[in-house]
C-alpha cells in the first residue's frame, strides 16, 4: 500500500516527523506485510490544526450536503468491498468470507442511515421563551480497536460527518492499512480539506499527544479498560468530552426452559467468532445446575465442529489471533484456569493441528468454574468459554452482575417476555433475547467499567453534539 508511511493532514500524504516505524504483521503467515509511521506530537500539531481550521467552514456545510457526502462514502466503500474485506483479513487474520460479511457488510449497513440523520441537526425546540438549536461538538479525536478496525472506525466518522465536527483519527497500530484505505476513499469522494484527518502510531506517542490536545473538543475511544482510563486522565486537564466502549465480559443466561441446544450452539459460535476477539463476547455461559452436564457435553460437542484454520480457505470459521502478543495472553489464561482448577473440556495449549506457522489457539471450554475465578471475571479475548452452574434466576442474575464490566449479556428463554424480564435486572448496555440480531440503528455502550457514552444511531450521533439554549 503505496501510501502506509505517510499521514493524511490537511487533504494531503504527508511525511511524518519522526522516522520511526512499525512492522504491520499478517497473524496468519507471521510475515511483515507493511510498515506504518509512528505520528508525533508535531504531527499530532498538525493534524490538529488541519481539523481546527476546516471546521470553520464544514460546521456551516449543509446538512442536506453533508449527507450526500456520507451517501458518496457507502457507494464508494461498496465498490471497494472485496479489497476492504482482504485487507482486514490479512491484518486481523479473520477469514475472508466473514471479514466481507461482518468486517465491512456491517459498516455499510451502519454507516448509511447518517446521511438522512444529519437532518436531525437542523431541528430546534421551543421552550418556554428559549429556542435550544444543535451544533457541531468541534474537533473530535477518534481511536479506534484493532478487533473490529473499519466497524468502530465508521461508528464513530460517520456520526461526527453527520454533526458537522471534524476529526483526527487514529487506528489501532496492529490493523492500521483499513483506515488508510478508507482515507483513500473520503478523498476519492472530495470531502474538504481537513475534515478528515489520519495519524498512525501507537498509543504512547501518538495516541497520548492526541488526547492531551487543548484543541481537541471530543476523544471518542474503543479499546481495553486500562487504556480508557489513561486517555480520560490525559483528557481531564481540558475537560474534553470523553466516550469510551471499553472492556467486556459479559455473561449469557440460559434460562431452564430455553430450548438448550440451540442455546448452547449459539453461546458457543458467538464467542468463538472472530477468534473470540470481540468485546461483547458473553463468555461466561450460565446454566441451571439440573442441565449443566447436558449443556456441557453439547458444548464440547459444537466447539470441536468449528474449522481452525488460515484466513483464505473458505471453511475457516476461527482465524489466528492478532498478534503474536494476544496469542500469549491468551494461552496464559488458559493455563491460568488450569491452575485455578477448572476443568478443561476441550481445546488448551497446544497449537490446532497443521497449523505450524500462525498465532492460533484452539477454541477452548471450561466447565466447573466459579465466578470468582480469574478466567470468570477478567476479560480474555480470545477463544475461551466458561461454563459456570447456577441454582435459580435471581442467582444466575446475581453472577451476571458480579462483574466490573457492563457492556453486554444474553438471556435465552421459552418466550421472550421471559427473557427481557431477565434482561431487565442484568446491569449492562446490550442484552441479545434468543439469539437476536444486531442493530445499527439502536444505541451500543456499556455501564460500570466497560464505558461511557453511546453509539451508532440517534444516541451515537448525540455524542457529537451540542446544545445552545438562546432567550428570547
């Protein structure tokens, strides 16, 4: 990718400061396949700048033009799909056809309903003797995860787009050549200088000169809960806005009239999906003592079916992890519930059959786990599914809560009233009811330590805005 050692600022690839560079690395082959620039605090400067200047004019910009210029980006992004897909394969390692799937199907599907949204910034409301009109938040810092790259990318571009804020964005230094290419793309497009800006680098000089900025108005950020807490440390001096979507370990309650196979088939499937490197992953499955060797035994059952293998075979279900790091992580805590003395049902640590080369794990069960192991309360991502025995709905409750995290759950029962009435008292932003789909169009964030603020949606567009309260 011709353009991977340069920075987007202003409208124009530029050179950055510093010389120093980072390998981008194909979890699959473990071979370099590009090197990115590490963006300094001059660069960081001048981004910053760039996005200052150009929101003087672009919070001004029609909403009706802004809209045509999301509509553009979805046509554009549309004809790129296949090159898009490959590439978030070859960085991520997910396999080619879920990474079209899910790793830019979504982002279409999500990013599209902005451009009628923008018109929403035009509505004012009359209060009493006050009109209280909407307006552009200003210049937005945008990091972003390496786990879904284009997907929290979008989630957050395409609201700011639509509010009429400009922004720097930063992605994850591990998946960086999709945002370089989705630069590409807004420039294809025409969108004005400085509108949308791209640094590359890591989150100890890059990220950290971001969010520290003093003209940095927003810091939206999606990463672990470690790293949230240093960007709203660095972002307090200023008092920026801060979002954040952060850690997970989220809890599925399988109800004693849930039909159980397929309960378990799809606890299962949804954690072991993309490597189990997703945020909601509700890897803590828990199950009525009555059913749990039932349940257990299935589980082992699905997990040995799925496919473990390289990105490009189209019957892969489980790629490698991201990085050679995330792989020891994992296999470390896979080691960990050995030592805690869970039982292991399947997978482990050694590496899946014919695959020398690659940072796999094998998809792993573990039943006889209590919720105050460390694998049932630390976030693992990764393949790693826990199976934890309860005794009634208030205690399966109460384990789900016994958590510092708050992003997701699920609830499987006979009947979906039943279900939301679980769902109801799980403390967390996004509960799925018997296997329900995802939706762009509702709000996604989490309580506790798992974050603040919201996305996609009215909600995600609201983190961008301000309100003005005018006297009349």
């Amino acid at each position: 990718m011709a353009s991977c050692q340069k920075l987007l600022i202003n409208g124009r690839w530029v050179e950055a400061h510093s010389k120093t560079q980072l390998d981008v690395v194909n979890p699959a082959t473990e071979k370099t396949i590009a090197s990115i620039a590490i963006a300094n605090e001059q660069d960081v400067n001048d981004a910053v700048d760039a996005a200052k200047e150009a929101f003087k004019t672009w919070q001004y910009v029609s909403s009706d033009e802004r809209g045509r210029y999301i509509e553009a980006i979805v046509t554009k992004l549309s004809q790129k799909r296949a090159d898009m897909a490959a590439t978030i394969s070859s960085e991520l390692g997910m396999p080619i056809v879920l990474s079209d799937m899910v790793q830019t199907g979504g982002p279409l599907a999500g990013m599209l309903p902005y451009a009628a949204l923008a018109k929403s910034m035009d509505t004012q409301e009359h209060i009493d003797n006050s009109i209280v009109i909407k307006e552009a938040i200003g210049v937005c810092a945008l990091i972003t995860p390496w786990n879904f790259p284009l997907h929290q990318l979008i989630a957050k571009v395409a609201p700011a787009l639509a509010a009429g804020c400009t922004m720097v964005v930063k992605p994850s230094e591990e998946t960086p050549l999709n945002a370089i290419m989705f630069a590409e793309i807004l420039q294809q497009v025409g969108l004005p200088a400085g509108v949308f800006n791209l640094v590359t680098g890591d989150g100890e000089t890059t990220g950290n000169a971001l969010t520290k900025h003093p003209d940095v108005d927003l810091v939206s950020f999606t990463g672990s809960t470690s790293a949230g807490i240093n960007v709203a440390l660095n972002a307090a001096p200023t008092v920026k806005r801060v979002c954040q979507e952060l850690g997970g370990k989220s809890a599925n309650i399988i109800s004693p009239t849930a039909p159980l196979e397929q309960a378990i088939s799809d606890a299962i499937i949804s954690v072991m999906f993309n490597s189990g490197q997703t945020c909601v992953a509700a890897t803590r499955v828990l199950v009525h003592q009555s059913q749990y060797q039932q349940a257990v035994d299935i589980a082992k059952a699905v997990t040995e079916t799925l496919i473990v293998g390289e990105p490009d075979n189209e019957q892969s279900f489980i790629g490698p992890l991201c990085s050679a790091k995330q792989q020891q992580s994992v296999l470390n805590y896979i080691q960990t519930g050995i030592n805690e003395g869970a039982t292991l049902i399947t997978g482990g640590l050694e590496k899946p059959d014919g695959l020398d080369k690659g940072f796999y794990v094998k998809p792993t069960v573990f039943a006889d786990v209590e919720n105050d192991m460390v694998i049932a309360q630390q976030e693992i991502f990764g393949p790693v599914v826990c199976f934890i025995a309860y005794q009634d709905i208030e205690h399966a409750i109460s384990l789900a809560n016994d958590s510092q995290y708050g992003l997701a759950a699920k609830v499987w029962a006979e009947t979906q009233d039943q279900a939301v009435d679980i769902a109801k008292h799980i403390r967390a932003g996004q509960i799925t009811i018997n296997g329900g789909n995802f939706n762009y169009n509702a709000p996604f964030g989490g309580f506790k330590q798992s974050g603040n603020g919201r996305e996609w949606g009215a909600a995600g567009l609201n983190e961008f805005i301000e309100l003005k309260s005018m006297h009349c």
